[in-house]
C-alpha cells in the first residue's frame, strides 16, 4: 500500500430512521455501499461513538467509520477512532454533502477548511487538523441560507436522488484509485466518464 494510502473512510450523517433518507446523509450511504461492496457488516463500537466495520479490498484493508454522535460532533467519534488506531489525518477520507455542488457531482481533494459544513468543522477542532482528505458530495442548494436547515435534513426529490447515486456509483467505481490516494487520477478517471 502506498504511504498516502486511505486507512478509513468516515461517512457523516445523523443517526436513526428520521434521517436515513436524508441530503444530510450522503456520507453513511456511501460507507453502506462499500460495506456491500466488501461484504463487511458495520457493527455498533460504543467506545468510537459510532458503527466500524473493516474492508478487504483490490488495494488493501481500509476501516470504515459512521458517527452516531449527531452530525455536529462527528469528530467525538473520528477523533477517538484516529487516536486508538493512530491513523494520520492525511489517512482518513472523509465523505460527505455538499450544498455548492449540484446534485450528483462530487470532489476529492485534500485538506481545506470546513466551508461552513458542521461535521467538518468539529472534525477540524478535534483532530486540530484540517488534513484530511474529503470527498464532497453534491446536494445542491435550497437558494437561500434560511432554507439551508430544512434542506439538508429532508429527502431528495426523484431526480435528485437519481443524481446523487449515479454520483455515488461513479465514486464507488473508481474506490481502488481512491483508496490508494491517487485522487487526481481517480479525477480524471471520473470527468472522461462523465
């Protein structure tokens, strides 16, 4: 595995069946899909705040990580799970929404700073690190920062759910690259598809 190889994905979300289906949690379904993928089950880890599973992959082993904190203390269970681990913020992928994207379309990049997304910012304040590398996953933006709220916590339209797991698929696709972390090639690989 090479040195800037992903050690764990954390999916951001909140907990329980109110927000399942949520805009909110784009991070948890995506850490669904790899623990189907992998056929690993995530189970609850009361001393991480959250579920973990690991993943055998074409790459190598990776942990996976939902919070179950609520999204605004995501890093209690990051931080804990890092710690215990000794896994580098440079090592964990984190995956989550994003309202300046439209639906569907994702980012990878490294470091950064939390773009007013709460779960970042508590992620940032407890690693004291902003390292990490992220995976932005549209969800597009209500118009105005007063609807901003309802939006993130209330479910897709039809064709804007379409747009967000064929986003999903595309990331899913290309995991090998992007857990080996070579993002840029994961990138490109990505926009000659779509």
């Amino acid at each position: 595995m090479k040195g800037d190889a992903i050690q764990c994905v954390v999916g951001l979300g909140n907990p329980g069946p109110r927000y399942a289906d949520t805009r909110h949690n784009v991070g948890f379904w995506f850490v669904d899909r790899l623990a189907r993928r992998y056929g690993a089950v995530l189970r609850a880890e009361n001393k991480f705040s959250g579920e973990v599973a690991r993943i055998r992959t074409e790459t190598g082993e990776c942990w996976l990580l939902k919070p179950m904190t609520y999204m605004n203390h995501s890093g209690r269970a990051v931080g804990a799970f890092a710690r215990f681990y000794r896994i580098p913020p440079e090592r964990l992928l984190v995956v989550h929404d994003d309202l300046d994207l439209a639906p569907g379309t994702f980012r990878l990049k490294r470091s950064g700073g939390h773009g007013g997304h709460n779960g970042l910012r508590d992620i940032i304040a407890v690693l004291g690190s902003k390292d990490f590398v992220r995976a932005r996953i549209g969800i597009g933006h209500p118009g105005h920062r007063d609807a901003v709220t309802d939006h993130v916590l209330s479910r897709p339209g039809k064709i804007e759910q379409e747009a967000i797991e064929r986003g999903l698929d595309e990331l899913e696709r290309h995991w090998p690259l992007v857990q080996a972390g070579d993002l840029q090639t994961a990138m490109q690989a990505i926009h000659s598809t779509t």
